[in-house]
C-alpha cells in the first residue's frame, strides 16, 4: 500500500503491507524540496519506486537503520542512482543488514544491503536547510531533521505516540526523555512523525510524552518500593500485554518498558 497526501510543500508518504485489504502497519516517508527523507519498508520499495519515477528524488537521507526508514534504499538506488545520506552509526548497519526477527520479517520484508554516505551536521536541498539533531534511545543512530526558517521537524521515530507502552528490549526510554526534551527545546512549530502523522504544537506533544514516562517510572518504583514485582507493577499500571507482545515473542512489550524505567538512567 502506498497512500501520498500533501501537506503544503511536504509529500507524505504513507507505506504499508495488507492483510485483506487492511494495512498492518504503517510507515511513511517524506519528499520535500526533493529530498526523501526516509523510504518505507522493503515490502513496499517497488510502489514507491514507481511513485518517485513522476517525481524523481534528488537526494535520500535516513533517520535511523530501522528497516521500516531504509527498506527502500537498495531500490531507490538501483532505479535513479540516488546518493543516500544516513547516520554514521547506520552506515554499517545497512552495509550487511542483520537477519530480522520473524515477526518483523512478516510485516516489513528482510531489506537489502547498501552502500551509503555519511550524514553531516547539515544537509541542503531545494532550497531548505535541516540540520541534523542526534536524538538517540529508539535505536542509537537515531537523528532528526530540523529546518529551523519554518519550524519542521521531521521526527523519524522519536514521538509515535504520547502515551507509548511498548517497548523493545533494546530501546531505551532515559535516552528517549532526553532526545524529547532536547528536539522540544527547537520549539518546532510542525512535527512531521512516521506513524502519528503531522503534529501541530509539536513541543507540547514532545514534553508531554517525556513528562508521562517520568510519571510511570515514578508511579513504578513506588510499587517497588511497596514489594510488588515487576510483572505485577506491569499489569497495575499498563495492564496485560497484548497481541503483539505474544507475536514477537516478547521483543516488544509493556514488561520492557517497565523494567527500563525501574533502572536508573545512565547519564
């Protein structure tokens, strides 16, 4: 499923594989002032190719190694000869993409490897000048890109939600908190998200996540400090898991992000 919707100047592109019609679940990427930024997941590279030969890309730059922002890039590629920018910590990363779990294998596809170029402080195109915000804790390469003239965040996987409750092994919320704050105090007026959408009064939204995972883990280590186990502390406050806790085998889960937030932060 490909879906584009403008939003001014800004293309947003939404991205997906469907079961009977219905997407499972949703990532989009964004064209503005011909660049990419971000490029879906693998299952989708051949829809979007197709989308961009109207529109053609003249640079592609990715927020994190994530296979839902850089399914696309091998095909991106091979079809326009793209120059590619992401993250030096990405680099690697998508230079042999590891094996994925099955259950992101079922929703996204396994990506290809490619050879990318390292993003700096600043990328221009079009006309627009992003600077390049590290905000790391989702996945450790993670940046965000800002053009500060008209206040556009383009967020990658920072926000998703206000009231997030799942978590994957890896991530850490401390480190989210702080990328929150930090992309907060650009004081964005529009936050373009891969999966919430377009966001206005993007700061707000931002401290308000980061001040709700600082009332869990305040809330959580109370229940701690009453007795009560981590799996009980999970169900008190975030109830049972669900569905997908189950289908990845608990690599995402509410009980991962209670125990991040009962450790200490690491400074």
């Amino acid at each position: 499923m490909l879906k584009a919707t403008p939003h001014g100047e800004v293309i947003r592109i939404e991205l997906a594989r469907t079961f009977l019609g219905r997407p499972l679940y949703t990532a989009a990427a964004h064209l503005v002032g011909g660049l990419l930024i971000d490029t879906g997941p693998p299952v989708t590279a051949r829809e979007l190719v197709r989308f961009c030969r109207g529109r053609q890309p003249r640079l592609v730059v990715n927020t994190h190694y994530h296979e839902d922002h850089s399914g696309a890039d091998a095909a991106l590629q091979r079809a326009f000869g793209l120059r590619i920018f992401a993250p030096r910590e990405t680099i690697p990363r998508l230079a042999r993409f590891y094996r994925l779990p099955l259950y992101r294998w079922l929703v996204w596809a396994q990506p290809r490897n490619v050879a990318v170029e390292p993003l700096g402080e600043v990328l221009e195109s079009g006309g627009y000048r992003f600077d390049v915000i590290p905000t790391p804790g989702h996945a450790p390469d993670h940046v965000c890109l800002f053009e500060p003239r008209l206040g556009w965040l383009f967020s990658g996987d920072l926000y998703i939600s206000e009231r997030v409750r799942y978590l994957r092994a890896v991530e850490d919320p401390w480190q989210i908190i702080d990328s929150l704050r930090r992309a907060a105090a650009l004081r964005p007026k529009l936050m373009f998200c891969a999966h919430a959408g377009v966001i206005e009064a993007p700061a707000r939204a931002l401290e308000r996540k980061a001040a709700h995972w600082e009332r869990l883990a305040a809330e959580a280590r109370e229940l701690r400090r009453r007795g009560l186990g981590e799996r009980r502390i999970r169900t008190r406050l975030l109830g049972a898991e669900g569905r997908m806790t189950y289908f990845s085998r608990g690599d995402f889960s509410k009980l991962n992000l209670i125990r991040a937030l009962l450790r200490d932060p690491v400074r």
